[in-house]
C-alpha cells in the first residue's frame, strides 16, 4: 500500500485494492482454510488463495485440545503473504476465544449468572488482550443463540434464555473483544431450537418468533459494531442458513446494514450437499455465496467453483465483490494492513495475578445459591470438613468446554484451596464415591459433595437426553446424605439440570457451572461466605426432562387466561408444571423484601419515558447484594407475546435493616414487538411493569401508553 492511500477512508482503500485484484486473488479472500502453515501452505499464501485461517483441532474444535498456537508459524504465514504475494494482503487469523483464552474465566452461561454486562466486557478485553498477543486477529464469540432448550449442549456457550441480558451480555463481549481483537456474533440464527435440544437438528421456527425473540441478540451485537457474524449450522423451516438469503442477505446485510463479514460455521457451506439440498459441492458454494455467505470457512468449496462459477455467469460478479469487500474492510478495520504481524513480548501471556483476581471475582459472581437450610455460610472455625466428588482434585474439569489455550495445570483446585483454608481440620474422598466417603462423611461436621457434569458432557455436539446427573451420583449423594449429617451440594455443569432430587436431599444446593482457573478459591469464597453469593439463574431449570422446554417466555395461550403463578397448573396430569428454580431465582446469605413498584406516571406517551422506583429492605444480618428484576407483561397485542418478558435489572448493595431503591427509566420502545406483518410496533394502551427477585415475580404498576404529544 502506498502511503498516500493510507490517508483514504476505509471503503476508499478497499475499493483502490479491489481494482488492482484478479478474479483468483478475490476468490482467495473468501477462502478460510483451517490451520495454515508455512511449510505446506506456502505457494497458497504466496499466490494471495488463503485470505484467512482459523487455528482448530478439527470440526468439534471445543472438545478436542490441538497442540497451541504457534506464534512463529502464524508470523512467518503472515510474512508470505505480506511480502510475496501481489499485493501484500494480509492474512486474517481466528481462534475460539470464547471465555478467555490463557486465563479462563467461567462458561458464558455462567458469566450470564452475573448479570453483569461490565464484567463481562473487562474479561473480554483480558480475553482479547492475551489472544492478540499470540496472533490472534479474530475470536468466534460471542454465542448469542437464545436457547430454552438445555439439552443442547451449547447452552453452556451462550448468556441463557433471555435476549436482554443475552444481547446486553453480548454487546459487552463485542466491546471488550474488538478492542484488541475481531468478534463474532454467532451463530445466525435460530440454531439454539434445534429439534430435540439434539444439536445441528432442524428447526422450525416462524419469523415472527424469530424477530421478537431470536433475531433480537444479534441485532445488539450488530448495534455494538460486531465485524463478524457467524452463519448456523441448523436449517429452518427446510432452508439451511448457509443458504438462507432472506435471513442473510435481506434481514442482516440490507435491512439491518451490517457491513461486516458472515462466515460460514465449519464446512457449513459445503455441507449445503448433506443437508440435501445442493447437488455438489459446486451448487453448494453457489448456494453459499449468493445468500450471502462471505468467508467459506473450512470447505474449500469457494476456492474450488467460484471463479467458474462467475466465469459461467451463475454467481454475479458484484456479488462476488461484495463479499471481498466485506473481508477487506475487517482486515483494515483491524488495522491488520499498518500492522499484521503478532505483537509478542518477553512478559508472560497469562494468568498473571491480575487476571487471576478478575477470573475469581467473576467465578464468584457466578456461582448460584439455589438452596440452604441454613449450613451456609460456613465458618472458618469449623471443626472439620470433608470434600468429596469427581471434582475434589481437579483442574482441568473446571475450566469448562471451548477452552482451548487454557491450562488444567494453571487452576487452583477446590482442594488446594479448601486445604489452604482448613490444613488438618480437611478430610477429603475424590474420584468415584466410597464407603470411605460414607465413614469421612460420618466423621466431619460437614461435607461438600462436588457433583455435576464433566464439561465434555456440555458444549458442541454434546446433547443429553436426560437432565438428571450423571450415572451413579445421585445414589451416592442420597447415600450420604442419610447418614444424617449436613452434606452442601455444589453442582458443577454447562447447562440447567435436574436439580429436583438433589434439592431435597442436599442441606444447600450452589450451582457452580464451571467457573475456569481459580474455580477453587472461589468456591471457598463462597461456602465460607468471604463473599456473598450473588449468582441468579439466566435460564430455567425445569420441574424435569420431560418438562422441556420452560422458560420464562411461555406465552399467553386460548385457555388458562389467567397470568398468576397457578396459571401454571393443570398442563399435566403427572406433574406440576412451574420450573424447579424459576429463570432469575438465586439466594444470598441474607433476605431482602422488595416492595411495589411505582411509576412516575400512569400514562406514558409514544416516544416518552416513564420511571418506575422499587424499594428493596435488607431484613437479614448480614451485608448482601440484591438483582431486581424489572419484567414486562403486555395484556392485548397483536400477537401473543411473553407472559414474562425481562426489560432490565439493577444491583443494590445494601447494609442490614438498609432500604435502597431500583430505579429504572425505560423509554417506551422498550414495549415493542414485531406484529404480524414482521414490522417493529409500540402499541397504545395498557402494559404491567413487574418488579421483583426473580420470574415469579407479581408486584406491578400498570402504565398506559398513549398517542405521542402534537409538537407545539
Ligand atoms: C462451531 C463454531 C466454531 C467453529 C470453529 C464449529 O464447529 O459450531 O461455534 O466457532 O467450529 O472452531
């Protein structure tokens, strides 16, 4: 690039280039073949055919290690193609950094528990920072599919089931990220239906649905400036989304403007043959690019058809250079033209202390009390303690699914740190559980029992057909929780479970998910109440399997009219039918009363705000953290909508016996939906505003919306 060209707008520099480039060197830029390296890829870089490379361990990449990034390898990659090729294009490198990268920080259903969008946003840039350092342009994440489904795996990738916090969270990640390095909004869109929670399923979903509840993340992360967006594996409604050109093409590129990248999922173009609805592997990437699928991730299917394919008039050739655009424009975007090579250093990558102390604050945050009798907070003095479960002496298992630079050996186990706490006064049993478990459990003033999942149970592919624990650990918690001592279950996992029998047999139940490096101390925060618990649910954990899906978006239906909690009731002859622990739901080691909400007016007008304050009372002894959570309930519209819809939340710290108060100010955009011609609608007349700790939640203030003032 000559100098005089750096001085242009981005899309000036993009079009200078476009011209200079060969139908063969356009071509290249829309090829991401996996794991590039010097040695075999070299007359590839050099003739400008790779414009981008991911670094995976194959098509299930989150559940299989690949040997690490080298630094050198991916430098002297980029220094083919910058100083041998044409036209010096720099290579655009990827890696899933999905919840850190050498520092890991919990699963992103985990960091949802926080509702912390600032938090996420620190640890992304952390994330990002690391991942720079060693290369890394461009990170697949975040994962904003709403899910309601926790069979499916890939629940423990995303922010949960609602698309406020999901899309607040994700717009956090987008910030944090990109301030090193590339993100993607992934994946697009509908993937988190897939028919049976059994992942790549099918889905059938109507566009109504999909705007008001699915769409709706991704326009956030568009909104935040995402550059990338990920296509999904699934099809809908019998179009696959590598092929789907009204939800990429229409919805995302034309009506929302997005001017960044869509990159196909893994072989998801030339897999366009196994879904069966193209002919080969050419009509496949045919298929791909007039959709709208810029950059072939992993299928080669772009490099080898699309030059004939335009050649031969099928693929219209500004179509084409659309897409190369979109790619040029990430590549300056990141400034990868002024400075492509890695910038590595002599400092450590991670964890440093700093990193470590953001990875435990937000483990911390995280970790969910759902249930205590009382045993909880343990005290420093207690006379003994035993640990056990598969999880006593772990590292690794807690570092969660997609952790691929991460390190077991870097992670403070619970039993490091709880031995670090206790010295002799710790007993502990790991690995399967044991009649000595049964005699330790005897023996101390109080176990905890580290159950749940390991995470190759969550994630990618990763589906169960049963939400109840994994074989045999039930039996043994029931074991020793019959002996008549105080037994706290810490439930490990990357997706909701089957709590039911575990909550009435356990003294207290903390859902942990996997919280990442230091999973131990923080856990010993916790259960020692050096912090408070502050963890709420961010999906449903339901009555049981067969109650899937439930979640808080259940929506008005002909019968059962009525919007209380006993509304409910009566679906099914077998069992009640409201969730085990309700989307929201999380405990702290004191109580808080929350009071009505008020609303600055009854009546708002189209375009106004109305304000609505909740006081909140500390009634405990003890200092704690309190989640309000402000709900929408909309009576009459013109589809059916939410029973329950989340609007916003806001965190009181508050003393004993002190009284703060949530404020929310909410603009009555915030009561919007996508009617039945697919148009964004705020409607006149009632809507409840409900406030409370959790989707149970019942007190209201109702507001009328009424025609927007005549301008003066
Ligand atoms: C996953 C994506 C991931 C990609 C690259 C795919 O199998 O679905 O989420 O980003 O692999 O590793």
């Amino acid at each position: 690039m000559t100098t005089w060209m750096q001085e242009l707008p981005i899309d000036d520099r993009v079009d200078a280039l476009l011209l200079e480039m060969t139908l063969a060197e356009k071509v290249g830029q829309l090829n991401q073949p996996a794991n590039v390296s010097p040695g075999p890829d070299r007359d590839a870089l050099a003739a400008g055919r790779i414009g981008s490379s991911l670094y995976a361990s194959g098509a299930l990449g989150g559940n299989v290690r690949d040997e690490g990034l080298s630094i050198r390898a991916i430098e002297q990659c980029q220094r083919i193609a910058v100083e041998e090729s044409r036209l010096g294009i720099p290579v655009l490198f990827g890696r899933d950094v999905i919840h850190g990268h050498r520092t890991v920080f919990p699963i992103p259903l985990g960091l949802a528990a926080a509702w912390d969008a600032e938090l996420v946003e620190r640890l992304c840039d952390v994330a990002g920072a690391e991942a720079v350092r060693e290369g890394v342009a461009w990170t697949f994440a975040p994962m904003v599919d709403i899910s309601e489904e926790p069979r499916w795996g890939r629940v423990a990738e995303g922010f949960g089931e609602s698309p406020a916090l999901s899309g607040r969270l994700g717009m956090a990640a987008v910030t944090g990220f990109q301030r090193h390095i590339g993100a993607t909004a992934k994946h697009f869109v509908g993937y988190g239906l897939a028919a049976g929670g059994r992942d790549y399923e099918s889905v059938q979903v109507g566009e109504n649905t999909l705007r008001n509840l699915h769409l709706r993340t991704f326009k956030a992360a568009v909104d935040a400036g995402v550059l990338s967006v990920m296509a999904s594996f699934n099809d809908i409604d019998g179009t696959p989304m590598h092929a789907n050109r009204r939800l990429i093409r229409e919805v995302l590129k034309q009506e929302w403007g997005f001017d960044g990248v869509v990159v196909a999922d893994w072989s998801g173009i030339g897999q366009l043959v196994d879904h069966g609805v193209a002919a080969d592997a050419r009509d496949a990437a045919r298929q791909g690019l007039l959709a709208g699928v810029d950059l072939d991730m992993a299928s080669g299917v772009y490099l080898a058809h699309l030059e004939s394919l335009v050649g031969d008039g099928e693929v219209p050739p500004d179509l084409l250079d659309d897409a190369v655009r979109r790619v040029l424009r990430m590549k300056f975007r990141l400034g990868l033209f002024d400075d492509p090579y890695p910038r590595t250093t002599a400092d450590p990558i991670g964890p440093t202390a700093a990193t470590r102390a953001l990875a435990r604050e937000a483990a911390v945050a995280s970790m969910v009390l759902v249930a205590n009798d009382g045993v909880l907070p343990l005290s420093d003095e207690v006379e003994s303690l035993h640990l056990t479960g598969p999880f006593v002496d772990e590292g690794e298992a807690l570092l969660g699914t997609w952790v691929l630079d991460g390190r077991g050996a870097d992670v403070s186990s619970p039993l490091v740190a709880f031995t670090e706490l206790l010295g002799d006064r710790l007993t502990h049993t790991d690995g399967r559980f044991s009649d000595l478990a049964a005699h330790r459990t005897r023996a101390a003033a109080v176990t905890v029992a580290l159950l749940g999942e390991h995470p190759s149970r969550s994630g990618e592919a990763n589906s169960v057909a049963d939400l109840g624990l994994p074989a045999g650990q039930l039996e043994a918690l029931k074991q020793l929780c019959g002996l008549g001592k105080p037994v706290v279950a810490v439930v490990f996992g990357g997706r909701p479970l089957d709590l039911a029998e575990v909550l009435r047999v356990a003294s207290a139940v903390v859902v942990a998910w996997h919280p990442g490096t230091e999973a131990g101390p923080a856990l010993a925060d916790v259960l020692f109440g050096r912090r408070e618990p502050s963890g709420r649910l961010p999906m449903t954990f339901p009555r049981s399997t067969g109650h899937v899906p439930s979640s808080v978006h259940a929506r008005a239906t002909s019968r059962v009219l009525d919007f209380t909690r006993d509304a409910w009731d009566g679906r099914y002859l077998d069992a009640l039918t409201q969730p085990q622990l309700p989307f929201g739901h999380g405990l702290s080691y004191t109580t808080f009363r929350h009071g009505e909400p008020v609303a600055s007016a009854s009546e708002v007008p189209l375009g106004g705000q109305v304000e609505v304050r909740v006081p909140v009372t500390n009634t405990g002894e003890r200092a704690g953290r309190e989640l309000v959570q402000l709900y929408l309930h909309d009576p009459v519209a013109e589809v059916t909508r939410p029973k329950l819809e989340l609007l916003d939340w806001q965190w009181l710290d508050l003393a004993p016996g002190e009284t703060g108060t949530a404020v929310f100010t909410i603009g009555t955009d915030a009561f919007g939906y996508f009617g039945r011609d697919l148009t964004w609608r705020v409607d006149q007349g009632l809507v409840r505003l409900i406030t409370g700790h959790d989707a149970t939640a019942s007190a209201a203030v109702e507001v009328r919306i009424v025609a927007a003032e005549a301008d003066e």
